[in-house]
C-alpha cells in the first residue's frame, strides 16, 4: 500500500523559511535548522540571501515528538518578536518589539509519549541584537533546547503517476525504480527513444528552478547539451525536475523559459545512480532597453537599469564607437548584417542568490564577482548564437568594490555552444580625474596622475569616448572598462583565495553501524558481539534445509538507516563564518547550517525512501559532505592580459571585497545506509539457508544462514594477458611479449583503452 506524504518524507530538522522583511513576506532562502538555537547578535543568519542585518523574519514548520506523557512547558528567547503553535494550540504569542538582552516567553500544553504534533514557529527582528531560541522542560526534565531528534519536517512533496516499488526479497534497481521517468505512454521525460538510455549506466540528475525571488519556477524547459537523444523535461509546480541521462562523465544540463535568460550546469554523472544539482535561478531581461544604429557617425551609449544590493549600486554601460557594424551568426553558421539593434543590460551577480542565476557554474580559480548578460532583442527572436562587433565596443561599470586603478579586470564570456567559460582580453581600472573642454581626463595607470598620448592609445581610449566620460560621470569616479568584440554573458571576476588560517573539515568519516564481516558468535542464540545481533536457526522437518533468522535484517534495525556527521573538530579556524552539512541519497538532499562551536556532531536518520516516498530495499548510497564557509579574499590577477579563471599572480590581497562571496572547503564521504530486509522474502523474516541474496553495487552477498559476504574483502584480481617478455615476432605468445603500457583511459560507458 502507498504511503501518505505524511508517513512518507519525514527528514530531521525543521523547515525554516527565512523572509527579507519583518511580516513574513518576502521569502529569499528555505533551508532546514537542525533545531531552534541561534544568536545572531548584530548580524544576519549565515549561509541564508538575507540582505541586511535587521528588519528579516523566519517560520519553523514541522512536527514535534514527545518523549514522554504530561504537561510541556515551552519557553521562548527571542529579540523579537515570537509566536508559537503546538499540534494546532496557540502557545505562545508575543509578537512585539523586545529591548530585554533574554526576553523570555512561556506557555504550556499537555502531550503524550510517542506522538507526533505539528509545530510552528515565527519570529522576526527589528533593531539591534538578534537571537531566537526554542526550550522545553516536562516531567523528569528541566529546561533545555529542544533537541534535534525531537524534531522532523515533512520533506516532499508526492508526485502523482510515480508506480510503486514491489517487494521482492532482492535490493531495488535502481533502473527498474527510475525507468518510468522516460519509458511508458505518458512520460514525464519525452522525446527519448528506445533503448537510448542504457540500464547499466543511466543516471538521473535532480534539483529545483527558482526565479529570483526565491519562488518555484514551473513550466521551465530541461535538457542536456549535444543530447538531443535523451529528449527533455520541464518543471513541476514546486520548480523541481528528474532528468536522466547516460552516466559516467561530465552532462551539461540546459534550463530555458521564454522571456527568461537561460541557464547551464555542468554536473559529474554516475552509473545507475541519483546526480544531485543545486539549484538555478532564471532571471529575467532588463526592462531597459536602447535602440543602436549600426555603423553610425557618431558614438552611441546603451545603459542598463540601476541596480543596488549590499554591495553597491552600479549601472552597465556599452559605449559603441562610430562606424560600429553588428553581425548575428544563426543556427548552422549563417550570418546576418542588422542596420539597428535593441540592447539590454541584464546583470546576475545582484542579490544574495546570484550564484544561482549565473549563466554556468565558475572556474575552480574564479571568485564570485560580476556577470551580466549584454543582448539584443533581434539576436534573441532569431535564435543567433553570437553577436559580433567590428570594431570593439567598450563596456564600462562603476568601480563599486574599490579595486585598485590601473590594475587588470579579469573578464571572460560564457559559451553556450560548448558549456564552457573562456578567457577573453583584460580590461582595465580606470579613473576620471577631471575634465577639461568637455573632455575626461583618467588615470589608467594607477599613479593617480592624468594620462595622456600612448597610455591611451594603447588601450583604444579616443577623445570622443572621453568626452562621453566626461558628461556620465564626475571626476574622482573609478570605472572598470572593458572592450567586448560580441554579446554573450560577460564575467569580470578576479581571482580568490581563503583567509590565512583556513582548514579543512576534520577527516572523520561518518561513524555508522555497518556489521563487521567477522564477528565473534557466542553460543545458543546466536550472538554477534561486536555487531550486537541477535539470530536463530531453526531445522525443517524432513529436509536438510534450516530457517535463519538475524536481527539485523528487519525494518526496525534503524540504526542502520542513520550515522553521525562529525562537523567540527576540538578547534576550528577564527575565520570561518558557519559551518554546514549536506547529504544527498534516494533523489533526495538535506542541508543543515551549524555555527562554529568545536567538537559539534550531528546525527542524521534517513526514513527507508526515495525522493516520491517509496520504500527501498537493500542499502543505498549517500553522498555526505560537510563544509566550512569563509568570506573569499580576492587576490590580484596574474599577468599576460587574459587573467580570467587563471590562478592570481601574488598573494597580495586586492582591495576589493565582494560581501556575498564565499567559499567553502568541504570533506565528501560516501557512505551506504539501510538494510537488507528480509521481510519482503515471505518467510516471516526468516530465510531459508541455501537461498541467497546478492547486493551488487555494495558487493555483499547475503547468506540465507544468516552469514555475509564481502566482495571487497576478496581483493584485487589481477591476470596477465600480454607483456612481461623479452620480445617476440608476431604470432608469437602474448605472455613472452615485450611491451608497456604508457596511459590507460576510462570511457564514460567504463571501456579502458
């Protein structure tokens, strides 16, 4: 039977929804808090795209489990504002400005042991210091946090028309569990022949669109580039999508919707496993727009909105030289001439979430700093993939993070066609001086003096661009200028580095309850020690067979459904801002966000299903990840005038400081978690002991004595075909010939050549 959402996508933690203004209005970032304890003093909750330090709101949903029967008083600490529910009761209502340094707020309410009822809580922040804390006290416990293994959010939602999984006694495959997606009469993902996708190596990616306000985005076009064979699919209601595809290498999905500009994540594909993607935001085209005469007599200025965050404020410039003649390449390479174009400034990098929106996913070297998308309305209505100038055209943008004049501007322009970032010509810093008979007079060198004659001319600066300097901008502005022969998404990023003292994560593998291959046994019941199961065996009348029974293979071993995730270490760097905790398994992710207190572990307990609520059989394979955040320190560009992507050429610190980038170290485990239940064989969890199950992408055979075996234990493998001699003619033994192997590659289907 089905389960119900409720039943189904239970996760730890509570939902929190973290709002841009004081009435639960305007959602930026939905996350999950391990629990309610946060002291945020004079700042903003970390790792969340709140855009100032007050004035933001948050409500906790998700339910409450009651470890004992009696009355529960709840108590609350927050600066300010607070209103609480428990299973549907007001318990606490204070929703009010607080100028105590521990403003306290309790209400009471009787619960019983072992149920479930569904909490609430809203909070938001005015003024000054900013803390939010959810305590709990009951017969036999005094106040305390509520903890985390009290707490769980529903983590849907169902999809309807998934078919259910039928137990079989053997692991789920997980082709067979995911084929519905692009086979049958109506599936989700068209456009997919037969036998396209391989059942040994099909991979399905997952995650969610968002638009810029942090909301879902449906309707939204998913696709692979250069895969036109594996069709596409588009977003549901809730902006999420399931896209599978051939695994084994790097797959450039595409997300696309009309009046939106398209964006490109390339992600690293398994073998007939789940791809997580983080998620995309779409962004829509500036409402600015500037019609340009192609090869006019005179310069032409087009400008982009005003655009403002915690950053800055800034505004695209595109100066067009006179003479300037535009060109469109269309779809299998033919070319067309426009007499005028309409041009619009869209920036990315604007806001908290931009790192979504970005057009593709950076280079390793590139720090966060500035992308917009240069377009015209003709190119976009006639599908071209490039707009060319002839000659330049010079992109100029207020210097609004302060890098030093005269230095290079690190730029670079994101292909489409191939998925890919490339490094284009630097730009330069420049500042405007003052002006003289109309006419700009900047600095380009960074000597704070004006430059005249080959300065300039060597970067193409003619009197006419000045004088159009002169009438945009006051004297004392530093600009960036950027020379662009075509329109595409451009990116001006300098290179990054972490603080001095950054670390790592402690290198501690999840500590799980996986069995020992070779526990000891006591006799009578038989006794894993070490593992602390319990088995039976039990003859069959009249054969020679026996029933086995193991404890460790039925659905109440939940211990072998969670780990813990060590977060911190006994010290951890003064530098880092917070700490955060990803797992992803079953087509499904969690995110959780710790401070930075050392020595911090977290237990995480997974329900036994996938991402539409489906039980699992066997185990399955989760990817566990814990990072620490830091502020990204820029780093001056390298030299040879195409520093875009490339390392920074000193460890000198740049000036500029761009609040929104940072920048993780991680440690990646992979760990497997579950059970092989032996309910499903229809013995009563008992199995039979000649009958056995074998668990391949783990490698463990599951005796039906109740005994394991461990693929991985055998070892290596290894048979010489050929080589190792002294040298033979052709026709010869393989074995007595002479030669080496230089390189051996692995093709993405796992051929070795």
């Amino acid at each position: 039977m089905r389960a119900t959402r409720s039943q189904a996508l239970q996760a730890p933690g509570l939902k929190a929804d973290y709002f841009d203004d004081d009435a639960l209005q305007t959602l930026v970032t939905t996350r999950v808090d391990s629990q309610v304890d946060f002291d945020w003093e004079y700042g903003r909750p970390e790792g969340t795209a709140l855009s100032g330090d007050d004035t933001f709101s948050v409500r906790w949903t998700g339910t409450l489990t009651a470890p004992v029967t009696g009355l529960y008083t709840f108590t609350t600490s927050t600066d300010d504002g607070v209103r609480l529910w428990v299973g549907g009761q007001s318990v606490i209502n204070n929703w009010t400005y607080e100028d105590d340094f521990d403003p306290l707020s309790s209400g009471t309410v009787s619960l019983a042991a072992g149920q479930t009822y569904a909490l609430a809580m809203e909070y938001f922040e005015g003024p000054g210091l900013a803390h939010a804390r959810l305590s709990w006290e009951y017969p036999g416990q005094t106040r305390v946090v509520v903890p985390a293994s009290a707490l769980s959010h529903d983590d849907g939602p169902f999809v309807s028309g998934v078919p259910p999984l039928v137990a079989t006694g053997t692991p789920t495959d997980f082709a067979d569990a995911t084929s519905f997606l692009y086979e049958g009469s109506n599936p989700p993902q068209t456009g997919v022949a037969p036998g396209t996708l391989e059942v040994r190596l099909v991979a399905v990616a997952h995650g969610r669109v968002l638009n810029r306000a942090g909301a879902p985005l449906s309707g939204v076009r998913v696709s692979a580039l250069g895969h036109p064979e594996w069709g596409e699919t588009l977003t549901r209601a809730d902006g999420a999508y399931e896209f599978a595809v051939n695994g084994g290498g790097v797959v450039v999905l595409q997300f696309e919707k009309a009046g939106l500009l398209p964006v490109q994540r390339g992600i690293q594909t398994p073998w007939r496993d789940w791809a997580p993607v983080e998620d995309v935001a779409l962004t829509a085209l500036d409402t600015a727009v500037t019609v340009v005469s192609a090869n006019s007599t005179a310069l032409q200025l087009a400008r982009g909105n005003t655009v403002t965050d915690s950053d800055g404020t800034r505004q695209a410039t595109l100066l067009v030289p006179a003479g300037t003649g535009a060109t469109l390449t269309l779809p299998g390479g033919s070319t067309q001439v426009l007499s005028s174009m309409s041009v619009r400034a869209t920036e990315y990098t604007v806001g908290a979430d931009g790192s979504k929106a970005m057009p593709g996913a950076l280079p390793p070297m590139s720090g966060y700093t500035y992308a917009l998308e240069w377009s015209l309305d003709e190119a976009i209505s006639a599908g071209a993939t490039r707009v060319s100038f002839n000659p330049p055209v010079y992109f100029y943008l207020e210097n609004f993070l302060g890098f030093a004049v005269g230095g290079a501007v690190p730029t670079g322009y994101y292909d489409r066609q191939v998925g890919a970032w490339q490094a284009d010509a630097d730009g330069r810093v420049v500042k405007i001086i003052s002006v003289t008979s109309g006419l700009a007079n900047v600095d380009v060198t960074g000597d704070g003096v004006v430059d005249t004659g080959t300065p300039l001319t060597a970067l193409g600066l003619t009197d006419e661009e000045r004088q159009q300097l002169a009438t945009l901008y006051a004297p004392g502005t530093s600009l960036w200028r950027v020379p662009l022969t075509h329109l595409t998404p451009w990116d001006c990023n300098w290179p990054y580095g972490f603080p001095d003292d950054a670390t790592s994560p402690p290198d501690e593998a999840p500590d799980d309850d996986k069995p020992e291959p070779n526990s000891c046994k006591t006799p009578g019941s038989i006794i894993e020690c070490e593992n602390q199961t319990l088995g039976e065996e039990l003859p069959v009348t009249g054969t020679p067979y026996t029933l086995n029974y193991q404890s460790d293979r039925v659905p109440g071993r939940t211990s072998r459904y969670g780990f813990q995730v060590a977060v911190t270490g006994a010290s951890v760097p003064a530098s880092v801002k917070y700490t955060v905790v990803q797992i992803s398994g079953a087509g499904r992710t969690w995110r959780y966000a710790f401070g930075k207190a050392p020595n911090t572990r977290f237990n995480f307990q997974w329900d036994g299903r996938d991402r539409w609520g489906r039980l699992l059989q066997g185990t399955t394979k989760f990817l566990v990840e814990v990072g620490y955040a830091y502020q990204g320190v820029y780093r001056n560009p390298g030299g040879g005038g195409r520093s875009f992507g490339a390392s920074g050429g000193s460890m000198t610190i740049a000036t500029g400081d761009r609040q929104l980038m940072e920048v993780f170290l991680w440690r990646r485990w992979s760990q497997r978690v579950g059970v092989h239940d032996a309910l499903a064989v229809a013995l009563g969890n008992w199995t039979l002991n000649v009958h056995h199950t074998l668990e391949s992408p783990e490698g463990t055979l599951h005796r039906g004595d109740g005994n394991r075996q461990d693929s991985h234990a055998t070892g290596a493998i290894w048979q010489l075909v050929a080589g190792s001699g002294s040298g033979i003619a052709d026709g010869g033994v393989a074995t007595a010939s002479a030669f080496n192997v230089e390189d051996l590659a692995a093709g993405t289907d796992g051929s070795l050549e």
